[in-house]
C-alpha cells in the first residue's frame, strides 16, 4: 500500500513524506520526500495529514499522540518500521520520561519538526491498518470454516 503523509503547523518547513505498508508482513518503509507538499493524495495512495482537508484517509491530531508514540516505539524495537537514508533524519525525537502506573511515559522533543509529525501520522495509520487487516484475516479464516 502507497501512503503519503503531510504535516504542517510545527518547526521546519511544511511537508509531504512517502512511505509503503507492506500488507504482509506490516513493515511501514518510509522511503522519501515529496517536492512539493501536498494537500491532498496522488491516486493511488492512502493519505494521512494533520490538516483537515477535502480528502484523507487518515486524520491525524494531537490526540492521536499518545497511541502514536506508543506504536512508534513499538515499531521501532520490532523493526516493523524502515527509513530510507534520504529522510532518516525525521526519525522522532522521542525520550523516556519516567514510568508511571500506565507503564512508560514519553516525551517528545520541544522542537518537534513536521517531518517527525508526519512520521507519526504514518506509524499511527500503520496501527490502525493492522487492526483492519487482522480482522480481514479472521474473516476468511471464519469463511474458510463455514466451507467445510
């Protein structure tokens, strides 16, 4: 799956990131920076923005943060998300801070950059899409024995 992810409203100039989600096996490659930021997708591609626009596939606001962070993290340590050398400096600056009863506790860098807003846009419609395509599955798992 083709995905673009725009974001603006934060440091650094407003962007426009293209990555691909590979279905089977869930990885999110991040794979390069569009010319031009785009308020809207190519066809072909899923969309996700922090902007509300005419059309997106995927809004992404402040209080998707959390869940964001959290699937980044996640992510990251189960190598379920790659970055091309061209846009590996918009990996998030995320630091630990603390642990409270709800487990880790996150922080995000005071000079958050667009180009890592839009990464967390893509990590948190690479969740959401994990939930669709796990409910796919169990689908034709549930078809399959209906055949029998």
């Amino acid at each position: 799956m083709k995905i673009m992810s725009s974001a603006t409203g934060y440091s650094g100039d407003p962007i426009t990131l293209i990555a691909m989600l590979d279905p089977a096996t869930g990885v999110l490659a991040i794979v390069k920076r569009s010319e031009e930021f785009r308020e809207e997708p190519q066809p072909g591609f899923a969309f996700v923005t922090n902007v509300r626009c005419e059309a997106y596939d995927c809004l992404f606001q402040e209080e998707h943060w959390d869940d964001a962070i959290r699937a980044y993290k996640q992510a990251e340590g189960n190598e379920m998300v790659a970055f091309d050398d061209e846009v590996a400096r918009y990996t998030p600056r995320i630091e630990v801070d603390g642990i409270d009863e709800k487990g880790q506790q996150y922080r995000l860098h005071p000079d958050l950059q667009n180009g890592e807003v839009a990464v967390l846009g893509l990590v948190h419609f690479q969740q959401r899409q994990r939930g669709i395509l796990t409910a796919e599955e169990a689908m034709d798992e549930w078809f399959d024995l209906i055949r029998i």
